[in-house]
C-alpha cells in the first residue's frame, strides 16, 4: 500500500512542478493538498450482515486547477483508505479458505485506492473562511486480504467506478496556505450499486456500497 500511494503522491508532485513552471498557466490558480482522516466503510453491508469493519484510515491528495476569476476548478485526487474486517463471509462467491466455503469467521484486511476527477467550487463565508463542494467520478481498485487459522491467506482484487459528492471548509492561515476539512460520501461500484438496488444482480462481499470519510488537512496555493 506505502509504494503504491508514494508513487500517486510523486505523480502528483511532479505535475504540481511542471504546472508552476509553465509560463501559460502561471496566471491560473494551481492549488496542491494533502488530508488526512477515518469515517465509515460499507455502510449498507455493516448493518444488513455480521461483517464489521475497523474506523479505516483515510489518506488524499489533491492537486487543483482554477481558471483565473472563475469559482469553478477542476481537481485531481488521489485516495487510499484501509482497514480491519471481521465477521462471517456470507457471500458464497468469495472462497476464503482452501477454495471451499465453510463460514470461518473472516479476519481480513481491506484497502481501496481511488483515482478522481473532480468539479469543485468554493465560496467566501467570511473574512478568513470559505466554504464548498465537489462531484466527480473515478476508478477505484479494492484488494481484501483474509488470513485463516492456518495463517494460509486469500486475497480478491477488484476494480470499479465510483462517485464522490465532497464538502470543504477551508480557513486560511495565510495567502498560500490553508486549513481544510472536507467529508465526503463515496460510492463504490456505481454499475452494481445500481443493479443491487433494482434487483438485477446479488450483492457481494465488500464491493458495490456506500462509504463516508472525513479529512483533515492543508492546503498551498502553488502561484
């Protein structure tokens, strides 16, 4: 998981380099963040089953486009939240144990890395303090790992569409620099969550759901 999300935050980093120095978008506003939080993973499946999973922890950082004089910008984020999983595998499916299904108590961990393009837009509240919101859609990829008794592990990857519906609260503690808290409302597997709802398709463990996180963090105005 560390490799995977320093290679996200040096990508992001070289892009926030190159931005600054191109002569063309000086004149824009670049903005770069990082957050840091936990919330509530799987809502639906946590209270319709015995699967309960830890407060996960939530990493994210974010690189942003404003067009000079405009409320409007576009947003890059990048986010990994991971966390323990405990409870019965209820979904036939998922074989955790030698390829055969056998309701061991699962003892897993989860962790999710997802890639997104935002539409943010902020507004004053007063003197030092602004408020906003953010939509957009992105790929997530979801790796859970289950240990059995036999310390013999299984592990699923999956990857699938999501939607993020954010807010922010910003306070500045300077010209470049600002304080951040932004919740957001993910969900996972946007094709499946619908298909579940209509009753087209079986849900499954973990996958298609509705998550909630809350971040911390700072944000640098690059120019």
């Amino acid at each position: 998981m560390q490799k995977s999300f320093l290679l996200r935050f040096l990508m992001l980093l070289s892009l926030s380099i190159f931005f600054t120095k191109n002569t063309f978008l000086y004149a824009q506003k670049i903005e770069f963040g990082l957050h840091a939080g936990t919330g509530k993973l799987y809502i639906h499946e946590q209270m319709v089953t015995n699967v309960k999973y830890t407060l996960p922890t939530s990493l994210a950082m974010e690189l942003k486009y404003t067009p000079t004089g405009k409320s409007w910008g576009i947003k890059l984020r990048v986010t990994s939240l991971q966390a323990g999983m405990t409870g019965e595998n209820w979904d036939f499916r998922t074989k955790i144990v030698n390829s055969v299904f056998n309701n061991e108590g699962l003892n897993a961990t989860i962790n999710t890395f997802s890639t997104n393009i935002l539409l943010e837009k902020q507004y004053n509240i007063c003197n030092k303090l602004k408020g906003g919101f953010n939509i957009g859609f992105g790929i997530t990829k979801e790796n859970l790992e289950n240990y059995n008794i036999y310390q013999s592990s299984f592990t699923r990857t999956l990857q699938y569409s999501n939607m993020m519906l954010g807010g922010i609260l910003e306070y500045a503690i300077s010209d470049n620099f600002g304080l951040q808290l932004q919740p957001t409302l993910m969900m996972q597997d946007v094709g499946r969550c619908l298909g579940v709802v209509a009753r087209t398709i079986k849900p499954q463990l973990a996958g298609e759901d509705v998550s909630f996180f809350v971040n911390l963090g700072v944000n640098y105005k690059l120019n």
